[in-house]
C-alpha cells in the first residue's frame, strides 16, 4: 500500500498520543513493505514542502504562518493541497488522525480517495473549549465519522457514540504500549524521588484531566511520609486554571514540566508507586495504557472509559476526597497495591499490546483501500 497519515504535529513524537502511535505505525508499515508518508507540522526554518527520511518513512514538512489552532487548520489544509497533487495509485489509502478539520477532508473524497479516520475522543464535550469551538469540533466529529470510508474507535463507548452520528459501523482498534519490565533510576535520583515513594500524573493540565482534583487531594500527604506528586505537563503564566493549580500545590507537589524523552517517562511511570489519570472524557488514553504496559496500580477517575482500559483490580475516585483516600491507600497499604500491579500486566498483555494493535491496523487501511471487509470489530479490544 501507499499510506499517508495526516492530522499529527509529526514524527519522532514530541507532542502527544497520535504522533507516538504514528512513530510506532509508520516504520512497522515499512518494515512490512508498505510506502508511508507522513506530514509534519514545523514550527520554524523553511515554509516547505519539503521531504527527508526518518526510519525509511518519507516526512513532508510544511510551517504554517500563524501559531496556535489557526495554525493547525493552515497546516492541515496545506497537508491536504499537497496531498492532491500526488500520484494515486489503487493500494492508496489516507489515515487521519482525529477530526478536528475533517470538513477540509471532504477535498479528498471528491478526489476519489479512500480514507480511514481515527475520531479520537469526544472533543466537544471538553471543558476547556469556548461555544464556538465545541459547535465546530462538534460539526466535525460528525462530518469526519460520514466522509471517511472507515472510522476508527479507540474505546468501545466512543464506537457506541459514533454508531449515532455515521451510517457505518465503526472499527474498535485501541490504542497500544510497550510492556516495561525494568527501567533505570538515574532519571529519579536527578529529580530527587525515591523509587516507589512518589505517585506520578502524566496529562495536559486542563480542567477535564482532574489535575487541580488531584494536587489539591495529595498536598500535605508527603509530610509525614515523605512521599512526593510528580506533575508533568506544560504550564503557562497567564492562565488561570495552571495557576490555581500551582496554589493548591504544596512542597511535596514537584512541576517538572512537559518531559517528551521516553526512557525518562517510562522510568517515571515504572517507579511510581502509583499513576494518577484525572481523565473525564475521552477513550483509550495513551498515558494510561503505557501505564498498564509499565505495571504500574492506577488511580484513576471512576467513569466508564477509564473503567474499561484499567479493568477491575485498580484505585477509582469520584472527587478530591476520594481521590486522597484512594492516595492514602496506595502510599500504604502494600498488598493492595502489588495486586493493582498484576492486575494492570494482566490487562495490558489482553487487550493493549503493539503487535496485534498495529496488525489491526493493516488489515484495516488494506481493506479500506481495496476496498472489502472493513467494519468489523478488533476482536482484541472489543470485549
């Protein structure tokens, strides 16, 4: 096949969830023989297009004019423009990744391409969005789910949400993670944590992810037992929601800031006594899948989606009072933790390992290009 996927900042990743899932696919779908290009988002140098190579994938560069979600739709309109100018050939087929502009995309079904989409989550329910955004990213959820040939759900409830929006039945392929058995400690003794005497947060800090929730549960826990929160992520001045957070944080919450570098990440995540995942909406979040893989007990926020990825055996928390009692907990109690801990591999070795994700994947966008057979379920995660 020739397979382009669009809709990511790029690869290597140093965004998110979509472009670690791209920088896993793309040279898995090389190494199987397939051509794959995909478009990145520069934030300097040249305004492109232009091309080079990373792990035999061919990379299309492009800058767009203006920063911020102006500055995503340029990008993603520009990938589209450079996208129709290039040979199709019958094995082509197009990945987007998210719905965020997939009104743009109706450009490729009136040029006869054939198109898979993962719709992510439900975007417009996010707290963090003005009416005028969520009306659009709601309008799009809808259009992408119809345009594509074939959607992808990460998660059972969001194929269930989009089985009201589109007249296709969707594709439940979940996201997927490394199974980390051992990981080194220098990243920890650099940032003054203790293996196992810490909990960590891995998230954006936004209203939805229960960041606020969770500092405000574990400050002063540390007092007397020397535990510490880690939070990564990005913070800004100016923004109310990273402040109050950082009022609510006592001396034994640490700011590490956004860490993109996976060996440090998943040394984080392997000695923690606990993850925290605040996550309100959404499907199979990475972060909390990559924890899972790394055997790490979970604390997560008690809703449906969480309750599936994580499975039984875990920490769920309604507000900021049971989160702390959850906390209290697992900074004690050891047996309920090592129990967490086998029950997060047990479900990470079921339903979130790359070779039967990735696998998923191919059959899907080689069905789609064809096209024949697409629409059933990944017998993996569909349970």
């Amino acid at each position: 096949m020739q397979v382009n996927i669009l809709g990511i900042r790029g690869i290597p990743a140093a965004h998110g969830g979509f472009e670690t899932f791209a920088a896993r696919l793309a040279p898995w779908l090389v190494a199987r023989g397939h051509s794959v290009t995909v478009y990145c988002q520069d934030d300097d140098g040249p305004p492109g297009p232009w091309t080079d190579l990373w792990q035999g994938v061919t990379r299309v560069h492009l800058r767009p004019r203006r920063s911020g979600p102006a500055g995503t739709m340029e990008f993603d309109l520009a990938c589209l423009r450079h996208l129709l100018t290039q040979p199709r050939t019958d094995s082509a087929v197009d990945l987007i990744l998210g719905y965020n502009t997939a009104l743009f995309n109706i450009l490729q079904r009136v040029r006869g391409r054939r198109i898979v989409m993962n719709m992510d989550g439900i975007e417009w329910r996010r707290a963090k969005w003005s009416l005028a955004a969520k009306i659009w990213f709601f309008v799009n959820e809808i259009a992408g789910a119809n345009i594509c040939h074939t959607a992808v759900a990460d998660h059972p409830e969001i194929a269930r949400h989009l089985r009201w929006r589109c007249r296709k039945v969707p594709v439940m392929i979940p996201y997927g993670a490394d199974a980390i058995t051992s990981a080194p400690q220098q990243p920890l003794h650099e940032m003054g944590l203790v293996p196992g005497r810490y909990v960590v947060s891995i998230a954006r800090i936004e209203p939805e992810n229960s960041i606020l929730e969770l500092v405000r549960a574990f400050s002063g826990l540390g007092d007397s037992s020397g535990a510490k929160c880690v939070v990564l992520g990005r913070t800004q001045d100016g923004n109310a929601y990273h402040a109050a957070v950082r009022a609510a944080a006592g001396p034994d919450v640490i700011f590490p800031g956004a860490i993109y570098d996976p060996d440090r990440v998943a040394a984080l995540r392997f000695h923690a006594r606990a993850y925290l995942h605040g996550h309100q909406v959404g499907g199979t979040n990475p972060s909390l899948v990559e924890a899972l893989g790394a055997g790490t007990a979970v604390i997560a926020h008690d809703n449906r989606f969480n309750r599936w990825v994580a499975g039984p055996g875990q920490f769920y928390f309604a507000d900021a009072a049971g989160a702390r009692a959850c906390m209290v907990r697992a900074l004690t109690d050891d047996a309920a933790v090592a129990t967490a801990r086998k029950a997060a591999r047990a479900r990470h070795a079921a339903s979130f390992e790359w070779d039967a994700i990735l696998t998923a994947y191919e059959t899907v966008l080689r069905d789609t290009a064809r096209p024949q057979g697409a629409g059933r379920l990944f017998s993996g995660g569909s349970r």
